[in-house]
C-alpha cells in the first residue's frame, strides 16, 4: 500500500465526520479524533475499547455525542476499510495481534 493509497483512504474514513468540523477551533479535535479511530482501528478491538473508555472519562464528551461519533465509526467509517486494505495496514505499520 503506497502512501498515497493510505492517504486516500484516510480521508475516505475521515469523510463522514466532517460535520464535526463546523468550526475552524474543532478541526485540530477532528482531526486527533480520527487518528485515534484510525489507530484503533488498525490495531483492533481491544484498542477500540479502550479508545471509547478513554473517549468516555477524559475526552470531555457528552454521551448523546460520544454515541453518535461511535455509531458514525462502525456504520459509515470502519466499513469503508475492507479485510485486504486493513491487512496492508496491519502489515505497514507492523501490528502484530494476538491470536
């Protein structure tokens, strides 16, 4: 997977959080938002957990909010990774899992 194939898919899974983005001082919290997504994602389950619990305690969110960022993530943004593309993830940026 080249770079230029990862950034594009980056904003594929990006795209569908753009409404959070109404306002220039919440790009920067957008944009760490997906990251983390992104990370956890690639990483697996267990770091989708505890990105929603760390989300949850410290990320200063109302739950009506977090809910809907987290219904945004499974139903629109993680789909648009299919199995092949998150392995070539996996196997770029080295992320062993357990089996």
């Amino acid at each position: 997977m080249t770079d230029e194939e990862v950034r594009d898919l980056l904003q594929e899974f990006a795209a569908p959080l753009s409404f959070y983005v109404t306002l220039p001082d919440r790009k920067t919290s957008a944009e760490a938002l997906v990251k983390s997504l992104w990370l956890a994602m690639i990483t697996g389950s267990e770091m989708e957990e505890e990105t929603w619990k760390i989300l949850r305690t410290r990320g200063n969110l109302d739950d009506d909010l977090l809910d809907s960022i987290q219904t945004c993530y499974y139903e629109k943004m993680k789909p648009v990774v299919g199995g092949e593309q998150l392995a070539a993830l996996r196997e770029r940026y080295k992320v062993h899992r357990k089996t």
